[in-house]
C-alpha cells in the first residue's frame, strides 16, 4: 500500500510581524511540523508498518522545507518530495490542493492520501477536502481512528463535536486526522543522523504541468493583524488557600463576574 502524507512546514511561535503587503515575516523563528501533520505521518507510518508498502512525505515550499521531511524520514516514513517553484510561492488552500493533487497523480500508485486536520498557521481546515475534490476521491474529515484499512477500504471513526461517526469508504480516499488519533513517536538518534543527508527529490511547476505563472488566490487576505495583547494576569497571595479564595471572590464580584 502506497500511503502519501502532504506535510507543512510552520513557525513554532505565534509571534511573527506582518509585513506591508500583508504577508507574514516569520524570520527568526524556529519551523516545525505541523501540529496535526505529525500525527498523519505517525498514523501513515503505523498502518504501514502493519501493511507493508510505503509512506511518502509530499510538500509544496522552499528548499528550507526538506529539514522538517527529513523528520519525517527519520520518524519512519519511506519517501519524500518537494514541490518546489516560484509560481507556487502564495498558494492558498484551493491552489496548494491543485498542486498537491497533480503531485499525488504523477506518482501514479497512491491508495491514500492523509492530512492533519489543518495546519497551525492559516487553520482554515481547507486544504484536505479541497484536496479530495481534486482527486475526485471520497474524503474522510476529523478522523480520530482508523478501525479497519486493507487495499480497498477503509474503515474509520469521524471524531465531530457531538458525536464519533462510524463510516467506510472505498479507496483511493483522502482522510484528515485530529489530535487524539495517536501519539508521535520521537524519531531516534540514530536514523535521524542516518536521513540527515539524505536526498529529497524535487518536482517543478512545469514537471507538473504548469505554466510559470504564478497562481492566482481564490481568495484575497484584504486585511491582516496580529492578535491583541493577551491583558496583564494577577497573582493573588495569602498565608493560605482559604485566603486566597475569599480575595479571589471578591476580586470576581468587583468585576461583576459573579
């Protein structure tokens, strides 16, 4: 079974400036994983360890990109590879679901395609059914365990607000993962030292199909700010916990909370 996980690099933290075009100056901020993409490389890498085959790490950004793939190769997956070309430089979901998608066609044997819920970045949650649409494959969303995968079908609980819905559907399918389908494994020492060179094959537009064009958004970021200060917090001290509740009481009826 050939299972391809689309991962996305991110910075770590949320405080990134904006610049005057609207677009994010991450500079000098460590890129990580994606939150929810560690958990579709872990749940890729478990069933194929089970099923045999191969897991392949797909993502659509520059050359610094191959590091966090390289986790990935270190975590367990089999292949990685980069789309990489300036025409691609300000996708947004619809447009990164295009190229993902031509991507996934060019490699020709893919049966599944997981993602992470959304990315921690732009969280619009977006990517992956555009991504089935795409394909035209059946898609699976806020998947939080997978019961049952074997050439044909697939099996898996969708973990909603309210309720965990059973379904099943045929496959090739693009299924999106939650936080709780699993836990990451921590890569070891030894293959991380052992993929630290190791070679991630890059595709262009034009490899795919496209022109050198740049592709235009489906839709405009018209404005952009970053998230207010979060207000000054207050220790509340006393000789004892006691002490501390009745402050804390009437600090809550001066503020009309209770």
């Amino acid at each position: 079974m050939h299972i391809v996980v689309c991962m996305k690099q991110v910075p770590q933290q949320n405080s990134v400036k904006i610049n005057p075009d609207l677009s994010i100056d991450a500079g000098g901020i460590e890129q990580i994983m994606s939150l929810f993409d560690e958990y579709a490389v872990e749940e890729a890498i478990s069933w194929n360890e089970q099923l045999g085959g191969k897991v392949t790490v797909l993502s659509i950004g520059p050359e610094e990109w191959k590091d966090q793939m390289r986790r990935a190769l270190a975590m367990g997956a089999t292949d990685a590879l980069l789309v990489c070309d300036p025409a691609f430089d300000n996708l947004d979901a619809i447009g990164a679901a295009r190229v993902a998608a031509a991507a996934i066609t060019k490699l020709a044997d893919v049966d599944l395609v997981i993602c992470g819920r959304n990315s921690t970045d732009d969280e619009t949650g977006a990517f992956g059914p555009a991504l089935a649409r795409a394909l035209r494959w059946p898609q699976l969303t806020y998947v939080g365990k997978v019961n049952q995968l074997d050439g044909s079908r697939l099996v898996a609980e969708r973990h909603l607000e309210s309720q965990i819905e059973t379904v099943a559907t045929r496959l090739p399918a693009v299924l999106t993962v939650v936080k709780g389908i699993n836990e990451p494994r921590y890569p070891s020492l030894l293959r991380i030292r052992k993929v630290a060179r190791a070679e991630v094959p890059t595709l262009t537009a034009a490899d795919l199909g496209f022109g050198a064009a740049p592709i235009t958004p489906a839709a405009q970021v018209v404005g952009r700010v970053p998230p207010p200060p979060r207000p000054q917090s207050e220790l509340i001290e006393g000789p004892d916990a006691a002490g501390k509740v009745r402050q804390l009481v009437e600090k809550l009826r001066e503020a009309q909370v209770i």
